[in-house]
C-alpha cells in the first residue's frame, strides 16, 4: 500500500479523511451522509496545491513558515462547507496571484 495515500475511517457519525506526511497531519472532516470519495479528492487537491506552493518541501517548519499560504490554499478549497476547487494547479495558481498582489500593496 501507498504510506502517502489518505485513510478514511468514521468518528462521532462524521467520516475523517487524514493523511500523515513526515510530521503533518492533514484531515478533512464531512457528514456521514457526504460522500468520502469527494472529500478525498479534495484532501488531496489541497495538500497537492500546498506542496505546489511550498516546492514540494513539506514538514513542520516549511509549514509554520508559510502558514498564511496553506490558509490561503484552504481558502481557495472551500468557503463555509462548500466545495469551490479540487484541482491543485488551479488553487495554486489563484494562491500565487493573491500572493504577487499583497505584496505589491505592502510595498506600495
């Protein structure tokens, strides 16, 4: 079996999606009457968008580091429960432009 690939299992009547990777936890958490296979397909759009973004070096620090991108990535995944991306180039890319934009507001 793939060590990387997400495990599903049910808790409290809610199905968590994880996935453990070096010293990171990711989860995503939905209703038993969701169906795990798009929450699976959205656990790994954005951990595949974050890894996008942070060069494929994902640990604890590269995180904490670069916390504002993966809120931002999660931002672009989901607005109050609803599902607005799953495609990791696509979040990436509207994270990148959000990016280039704060920060020439800061400089300015």
């Amino acid at each position: 079996p793939n060590k990387n690939a997400a495990e599903i299992t049910i808790f409290d009547s809610n199905i968590v999606i994880y996935k453990f990777v070096q010293d990171l936890h990711f989860f995503i958490t939905g209703g038993d009457d969701e169906n795990e296979l798009l929450l699976a397909t959205v656990l790994q759009g954005l951990f595949d968008a974050i890894a996008l973004r942070l060069r494929n070096t994902i640990d604890k620090r590269e995180a904490l580091e670069n916390l504002d991108v993966i809120f931002l990535c999660i931002d672009e995944v989901v607005d109050q429960g609803m599902i607005l991306e799953t495609d990791a180039n696509a979040i990436a890319g509207k994270v990148a432009i959000q990016n280039m934009e704060a920060s020439a507001t800061l400089s300015e």
